[in-house]
C-alpha cells in the first residue's frame, strides 16, 4: 500500500466520521452504553476534533509531507501499541501516525475506549481490505519490534519493565494549566471553561490548574463556566461534586462554586473531577509551572490559545515527543 493510498484512505475514514450512517451512530450509542464518562456530546466533539484537525487531506498531507516518507517501507516493522481511555478516541493520533508511517501495529486498545477505535479501523478494512495486514487488535503484544504505551505513572513502570529492551515510547501522567492576566474577555474566559470542563477534565490537554495574579476577580470566571452547569445534572459527575465538596467543607478549606465546579488554591496541578485549582502570582512574576515534565500545554495569552487545549493538531505530540520521528527511526 503506497502513501497517497493511505492518505486517501484516511480522509474518506474522515468523512464517514462527519456522516450519520446509522452503522456508526450504533457503535457511538455503544460507546456511551460501555462507558459512562463518553457522554454523546463528548463523543461528537471527540470526533469532530479527529475527523476534522486529523483527517484533513490538506493537512494530512502538508504533516505528513514534511517528514519526506517513501512511497512504500521496503521492511516495515510490528509497533505495538497500548492507548488510553481516558477521553474518546484519545489513542487515535497513535494509530494514525503508525498507518501513515507504513509500519504495522498491534492494538491493545483500553477496555474503556475500544468502540470506537475498533469500528473506525473495521471500517478501513471494509473500504480497502489490505488494511487488515496493516493494523490488527491483540491482547498479548508479544513478539513486536517496538512499543508506544500510554498509561498511568504506575502502569508505566511496567511498560519500562516489559518494553525496555526495545526502542519504545512510554507515556505517563500530565495535565495542562492556564496562565490569567485578570484582562481576559467574556470570549476568552468562556474558551477557557471548554478547556477545562471538555471530556469531565480527564484529558491530559484539559486545564486542571489556573494561575492567577493576586487579588483576582473569579466572579466573571464563575459565572462564565455556568456554561457547563448542565454537568451537575449528570449522576456521575455529580457524585464526584458532592465527595469533594465535603471534603473541603470536612477541611476547612476555603472554595468558590458555582454549583457545578469547585475552586480551590492548591500548588497541585493535578485537580480531581469538578475541582479546579489555582495559585497565585505576583505583578511582573513569570507564573509557569515548576513541574515542567507533567505539563502537557499550557494555555493563555502568549501561549495555547484559550479554547484550544482539546484541539490539537497533527504536530501537537502527547509528552513533546514527536512520534513520527520516532518511527522513521526504526
């Protein structure tokens, strides 16, 4: 299979993402009914984001193009690939890369985010069959020239472990801040509160943590993130809500609400579900983040846009490290 092959193939895969074929909204509804975090519009928006920042001819091929692959890989090796759950189609890019690379996978795909990626890569197969000795799903990875894992701090101790040996990729825990100036507008603020209510705040690009100067305003920030209020009537999230809302009241520690998201200083850039943390920072201080290597993007003026965090594009790599280099390697 050739590389414009596989790029056309990619781009029809991305138009039946953007269709209603009552095939693929079937396995969307069993998404949801697998995993209850996947509510439908995170779904829609997970896929809109794919089909539309990935799956792009344009940009498929100007990403692609600038890493000058050959038209077909005279040996091509067996990546195996461990994705995430955390958010819907979280491993897609993976899988993508790999294809493009012209290297073959084996997919051990997490038992919270299987749906989907099983019947997009069915229905590659259905549109070129020769797809099915390029991309294969397996429980055991055993036998592969190289590894791309992304999991837990724990879990990856034993992809170290296991993986090692090989030429591998083993991503781990991050999260993503915002840097505020207190001059943000309406608009701004509103884009924030997608980067940090998008997919529950269980991606590693959703704002977990916000840096703001001191004697900050959060009224304006409080009643903009009303936007997801819709959250609290979620039983799940809910439930979350009311543990960590006790928490905090069992602590007595100061938080701000506006009934669907808790706002609490912490130096933590890890936040809980429904909680959002803050710090602050002093006039003409330079607020980043003193844990650098758990910060996936951070987000304000002079940075990631505000409302982008959860768009990223092809060159937007997991951990900084750019996978398609990693593959021409092998």
């Amino acid at each position: 299979m050739y590389f414009k092959q596989r790029i056309d193939l990619l781009v029809r895969l991305g138009e039946y993402c953007l269709s209603a074929a009552p095939a693929w909204e079937a396995a969307k509804r069993r998404a949801h009914a697998q995993n209850g975090w996947f509510i439908p519009e995170f779904i829609d928006e997970a896929v809109r984001q794919v089909a539309t920042q990935y799956l792009h001819r344009d940009k498929l091929e100007a990403w692609a193009g600038s890493y000058g692959l050959p038209e077909e890989l005279a040996a091509p090796k067996t990546v195996g690939l461990i994705m995430a759950g955390n958010i819907p189609l979280v491993g897609f890019h993976d899988l993508l890369t790999i294809f493009v690379s012209g290297h073959r996978q084996l997919i051990k795909p997490s038992s919270r985010d299987e749906v989907l990626v099983r019947h997009l890569v069915d229905q590659l197969i259905e549109i070129d069959e020769r797809v099915g000795s390029f991309i294969a799903f397996a429980d055991r990875l055993n036998g592969c020239d190289a590894y791309i894992a992304t999991g837990s701090n724990n879990s990856a101790r034993y992809f170290d472990y296991y993986f090692g040996k090989y030429p591998s990729l083993i991503r781990r825990n991050r999260t993503s801040v915002a840097i505020l100036t207190g001059e943000e507008t309406q608009e701004e603020l509103a884009a924030l509160a997608d980067d940090v209510n998008l997919y529950f705040g269980l991606g590693c690009r959703n704002v977990t943590q916000i840096a703001v100067p001191e004697g900050y305003d959060f009224l304006p920030l409080l009643e903009t993130f009303k936007k997801y209020y819709f959250l609290a009537d979620l039983t799940r999230y809910k439930h979350n809500y009311d543990y960590q809302l006790t928490l905090l009241i069992l602590n007595k520690k100061y938080y701000m609400t506006n009934g669907s998201i808790l706002l609490t200083e912490d130096p933590s850039p890890f936040s809980p579900i429904s909680v959002l943390h803050y710090v602050y920072y002093r006039p003409g201080d330079t607020p980043l983040p003193e844990s650098a290597g758990e910060i996936q993007c951070i987000v304000g003026r002079g940075f990631v846009p505000f409302g982008r965090a959860q768009q990223p594009g092809l060159a937007d790599y997991a951990d900084g490290v750019d996978t398609m280099t990693f593959l021409k390697g092998l």
